[in-house]
C-alpha cells in the first residue's frame, strides 16, 4: 500500500472512531435498539414474519456497528505503518 493510501485508510479509521465516539451517534443507537427491542418483545409467537424483519434491523445495527469498528482498526493500523515508514526512512538519511 503507498503511503497515500495508507493516509486514506488512516484518515477513514479516524472518522469511523470519531462517529463511534460521538455522544448523538452512542444515544441514537440506544434508542433505536431499545425500540426495535420493545416492538420484538410485543409480538406474538405467530408473528414471525414482523419477527424476523425486527431481527434483520437489528442485525443491520450490529452490522454498521461491526463495520465503524473494522475501520477504526484498520485506521490505527495504517497509522502505525506510516509512522513505522517514517522512522525508517529516517533512519536511512542519518
């Protein structure tokens, strides 16, 4: 990977941090979980197809929530290779 992409990755993984961090994102999670939680809880048992459509939201939630994290990680990767980049390249100029 160059280091313009690595850039690009790192800058993505600082963002994704910064949404996960970010108090509005951490309250609107919670409510719409806790919502789609209260709507699964009032379903009958023979409700299974608005059942699994509750279930799919959740698991998207999960999913976006998987994703921001991945990239996050993936963020303090790059960091750490263009920062490791960079101590070597200054090693070989002294």
């Amino acid at each position: 990977m160059t280091d313009d992409q690595l850039k690009d990755v790192m800058t993505d993984g600082q963002n994704s941090q910064s949404f996960l961090d970010n108090q509005a994102y951490r309250k609107a999670k919670l409510i719409v979980r806790a919502e789609l939680v209260r709507q699964f809880e009032k379903t009958k048992t023979n409700q299974s197809h608005i059942r699994d459509e509750i279930w799919r939201k959740l698991q998207a939630l999960e999913y976006i929530e998987r994703a921001l994290n991945m990239a996050a990680q993936k963020g303090r990767i790059a960091e750490k290779t263009l920062l490791e980049r960079i101590k070597n390249n200054f090693k070989l100029v002294r």
